[in-house]
C-alpha cells in the first residue's frame, strides 16, 4: 500500500502538527528527519521514519518514493547563526534536491512551507501575498535563505511542477519543544526575563490551524499560489497584555526606544561572535522588529476555506507546554 504523505522536517513544531493533521485525516504518514533528531514532538504518532538529509540528493529518492503528496516543512530556522552556510544549504539547497526528487518520483502535489518573512509588508499597512518584495528586503540568513527557497519552489510550479507555497506567520502552540524564536520570547515572558518591550507587532496563529492549512493548500490551493497562514494582529503589548490575562503573569510596563534596543544588539551579537552563544536579542532580530509584520489571510479563507482558530486556545496550550517542559517555570 503506497505511502499517502512525506512531511520533511515532520518533527519539528509546525511539521509534527502537520503530521497529526494526517494522521486524524486516515493518511499514511513518512516522516524525513536528519539522524539523531529529537522526535519528542511524534510522541504517540504512528508514523514511517526515514532518517536523511535535505543536502544529501540520494537521500531524498526513498523518502519521496510512493508518496502522493510532499510537504515540505523542513527548514533551518535561527535568527541568529556564526556561519550562515548550513543555514543556505539546507534551505534552498535542500529545497532544491527536494524539488528535484518530487519531479522524479512523479509526486501528485508539493505544498513548500515559506514564511511571511518572505513577503512584503507596505509602510504602515498590512501584507498580503502580493505585496511588493525583493530579496534585498530581506532582513538577515534567515529570512535571505526562505526567499530564495520559496523562488525555487514557485519557478518549479511555471515549469509545470504542482506546487503550492504556504506562507506560515507566528504559530504558537504545544510541541514548540526547541522553543521557536517566538516560542522563547513567551517563554521569557513566564520566567520574568521579559522587563521591558520594543514597539513592534507581528501576526501570531494557532499551530494546529496553521497545520490544517497545509492540508487545505494541498486539497484546494491552485498551483503557482501563494497562500497566508495567519491569525491576529497584535502589536508586542497587545501580545504580552493577552499573556498577563492567560497565564496571571504580570506584564512588562517599561517600552524602550528603538536605538537603545539597537545599540544593546551590536554589543550582543559582538560577544555572541566571541563566545559562540546566542544573544538574547540578535542584531537580526532587532531589525526585523523595527516595523510590524501585518497579514491579512483572506485570500487563504477564501480560496482554501482555511480556518485562523482560536488564538487564545494556543496561547493557553503555549504556556501549559512551557511550563510542564521546564521552559519557563510552574
């Protein structure tokens, strides 16, 4: 019996829910992951795994094979890297094979999950999929390397390959067992690490929606399209206020200006050089923080009648997660 579904990456946060939305589905589920990798997020999931790497092209041939769908989940997400390379390699290289090896194995559809980092967000308003953008409006490896990616996987479906790309915002959510850049945001803000705030905004979305978009995307999503996978607005205190309500956590009151938080980053992302170790607040980040990531996913609701969910219930989920994995305290 053919495997229904390869998930890349399935893993990891947004991939084990995209796996588990397959499975409640009845779908067969492989899973690619690098060898070695923490599987804690598969937890009580029936699953094939095939251990392998995006870098490694002969690799992908026995993941792909049979699979009538590919989701395309992996990626090397860090805000904050010493040698951005790997980064490059495994996300549009990787990205790259894998398309490669879709096209071999005849696979029926390839949803490539992107970001809304990739996109473009006009002054003071909201984006949207077809909002203006360069990839010299990319801000750090990170955001750099996905653009890119998604370039390949859109140049793939002119060519006549079926690919949808989905453009994920913030998720939020159980299984974020890394945490995630946003993950540990929250996860300060539980521990009291969160003093003062940056005037900024992103768009957060429940996990569990964002996964069941994927599968929408695959379903309903036409080939060469680009769809958000959104939820709220929120400005960063609007964000942390939402926090304080949910968790009894008081939140900060104290907003620091912009250059301050700046020139704290060069110094941080200075020593990070030095020692090898993250920075609290990279240079990266700080920048990319510097205008607020709106999105608007109508056109999501509208052509895949994907759902946004309940954000409140992820943050709930988010806080009970951190708390009973000790990444923020009881």
């Amino acid at each position: 019996m053919a495997i229904s579904a390869l998930v890349t990456g399935g893993n990891g946060f947004v991939g084990s829910h995209v796996v588990r939305a397959l499975r409640a589905r009845g779908d067969r589920v492989r899973v690619l992951a690098r060898p070695g990798a923490d599987l804690r997020a598969l937890a009580g999931v029936e699953y094939e795994l095939i251990s392998g790497d995006l870098r490694q092209s002969a690799q992908l041939d026995e993941a792909v094979k049979d699979c009538a769908e590919v989701y395309h989940v992996a990626a090397d997400y860090r805000l904050w890297v010493p040698d951005p390379a790997p980064m490059y390699a495994t996300n549009v290289e990787g990205t790259r094979n894998l398309i490669a090896a879709a096209r071999r194995h005849g696979v029926g559809r390839l949803v490539h999950t992107s970001t809304v980092g990739a996109l473009g967000v006009p002054a003071g308003g909201i984006g949207n999929e077809t909002s203006p953008v360069a990839l010299a409006d990319m801000i750090g490896p990170y955001k750099r390397s996905k653009f890119m990616a998604e370039q390949l996987a859109l140049a793939a479906a002119r060519e006549g390959m079926p690919v949808v790309v989905v453009n994920p915002s913030t998720p939020v959510g159980a299984l974020d067992y890394k945490p995630t850049p946003t993950g540990r945001i929250i996860a300060d803000f539980l521990g009291r690490r969160m003093p003062a705030y940056l005037d900024t905004g992103l768009n957060l979305v429940n996990v569990e929606a964002c996964a069941l978009g994927h599968l929408l995307a695959a379903q309903h999503g036409a080939i060469g399209h680009k769809y958000i996978l959104g939820g709220e607005n929120l400005t960063l205190q609007q964000l942390f206020a939402r926090l304080e309500r949910l968790s009894g956590v008081p939140a900060p009151r104290v907003r620091l200006p912009y250059p301050a938080v700046f020139g704290y980053a060069v110094g941080a992302d200075l020593v990070a050089r030095l020692t090898g170790r993250p920075p609290r607040a990279s240079l990266t980040e700080v920048r990319m923080a510097h205008k607020r990531m709106f999105f608007d996913s109508a056109k999501a609701i509208r052509e895949l009648g994907y759902q946004p969910g309940v954000l409140d219930d992820a943050l709930r989920a988010a806080i009970q997660y951190y708390r009973e994995s000790g990444a923020a305290p009881r």
